[in-house]
C-alpha cells in the first residue's frame, strides 16, 4: 500500500492541484453578494468568461490540445482516415430511402444514392480489413479507423472496426442542425469539435492513408486541402485512395485541370483510383512495404 506524500516528499507538488482548488471554492464558508458574482469564479471554471469573443485563441488551443492528449494516451499512433458522404444508405436502408422519395426528381436522386451503398459496404469491408492486421510499433497502434464520427460512410468505417473488435475513432462537428456520434465509435475516442480548422487538422495529423469515398462539399473539401498540402510539400506523401472511378471523373475532370495548365500532369499521382477495399490495402501495403 503506497503511502501519501508528506510535506517532506521531495518529488511531491508544493502548490495543491486545481482540482483540489475546485474543491475548496465550492467549500468556501460564506455566502456573500462578492461570491455569488461571476467575477469572482475560478477562470478556469467560468463558462462565460471562456465562450467571450476575446478567448478565441485558447479554445483554439484546448480543442488542438485535448484531442491529441486523448489519442497518444489511448496510444494511436496512425490513422487510416476514412472521407464520405453523409447521405450514402447503408444496404439495409435502401427500401426506406426509396419509400421516402415522393416526386419523380427524389426518386431519381433516391436511385443514386441507392447505387452508392456498395460504397458503403466497401468502407465497412476496408475498416475491418485493416483493422484485423492489429498493426503495432514502437508500443503504439497504427492504422487505427477515423472517421468524421457521423452516419452513412463514417458509420460504415467505425462499424469495420467493431466488427473486427477494434476500436475506432469519431471527430464530430457541432453543426446548428442536430447530429450525434454514430453507436460504433468507441466512446472514449469519440471527440467534438467546435471548430472546422482545428478537426481537419486532428483528421491528418496521424493520417498514414485517407480514403475518400464519394461524398459532398465537406467530402471535396477535405480532399483538395489534402492533396494541396502533399502538392505544395507542406505534407509528405501518403496513400490517398479514391474510390469510385465513374463518380469522380464525372465530378471533377482532374485531366482539364491538367489540361488548363493549373495543375502539373505528376499531381494526378497523387492519388489512386480504387473500386474494392482490397484493391485500397494492397495500394497501402506496397507504399509502407507491408504484408499484403
């Protein structure tokens, strides 16, 4: 049984914990009109003090610095960062994203979307793939599934990772409409963001392959940055596996972007094209020099 440090414990901190300062404002004796004021809260507990436009600069440093605090104690040490669409159904939800289609113009866009679940299915499939090799070095884990922690494709990769027994990570959004953690992330690795900058750069911190299925503004948003900072060499390289050939060569004609002279021909190597999970790991095998 360890015993408690004594006030002549050489290792032991001289000035008391704030959580054990916490402790004793909330015994404070008196209950006066100074100490019911706002002013006189601890600033590290007062909310409203924290939310004032002028503290901006340390929320920013809490939500870079709580994130990363969560995942080198849960030892991640890579990611495989899954993209996507938010909207994509999952196989079993086709006949309800069918049913709720009234108009002859939401059929057809509940027919697309229809057609995407394979996607879904090859996330799910990618997630557990990976997440079974149970890659570790030097003490930490690598490859560990990350997804924007929301339904659809992100559902699709947390729920990989469960199938497989692993654990996965969610980096959610507060967004105006309401939106909460797919069931699949694993709790305690279940982060919120307030801001889109600070996410997006916990998404590629770790990132050692993103995979980017067909998805929206936020989908192509995240890819660009991407590919913008491997282009510019403010990243070094990674595998970044596109998959669905038909879908992004009809959203984006990354050829005329060649064409026009605003990209060079080498920055179409940036990335693969991809249809099959399998197909996305074995592109990821040959880049690190891994058992396929």
């Amino acid at each position: 049984m360890s015993e408690k440090p004594s006030d002549r414990d050489l290792v032991d901190h001289k000035f008391y914990h704030a959580d054990a300062e916490a402790g004793f404002a909330d015994r404070a004796p008196e209950d006066t009109a100074q100490t019911r004021h706002p002013s006189y809260k601890l600033a590290f507990r007062d909310t409203d003090f924290l939310l004032r436009e002028e503290l901006r600069p340390i929320r920013f440093q809490l939500e870079l610095l709580k994130p990363e605090m969560v995942l080198e104690e849960a030892r991640v040490g890579s990611t495989l960062v899954m993209y996507g669409s938010a909207r994509i159904p999952a196989p079993e939800q086709i006949d309800e994203v069918m049913a709720r289609a009234k108009t002859p113009e939401e059929k057809k866009i509940a027919e697309k979307l229809a057609e995407k679940s394979r996607y879904y299915v090859e996330a799910q499939k990618l997630a557990k793939l990976v997440s079974e090799k149970s890659i570790i070095e030097n003490g930490q884990r690598q490859f560990v599934v990350c997804s924007g922690g929301g339904p659809s494709i992100m559902e699709a990769a947390n729920r990989g990772a469960s199938e497989a027994g692993a654990e996965s990570v969610g980096l959610n959004i507060v967004l105006p409409h309401e939106q909460a953690p797919n069931t699949y992330v694993t709790p305690y690795l279940s982060l919120n963001f307030h801001y889109f900058a600070l996410r997006k750069m916990h998404f590629l911190i770790r990132a050692r392959a993103v995979a980017v299925f067909p998805g929206g503004f936020g989908t192509c948003d995240e890819l660009f940055e991407l590919l913008t900072l491997i282009q510019t060499g403010k990243m070094k390289p990674i595998p970044v596996l596109l998959f669905g050939k038909n879908f992004w060569d009809r959203v984006i004609n990354f050829e005329a972007l060649v064409e026009e002279g605003t990209i060079n021909a080498a920055d179409l190597d940036l990335f693969q094209r991809v249809e099959t999970a399998e197909q996305a790991w074995k592109h990821i095998a040959q880049f690190y020099e891994l058992e396929a």
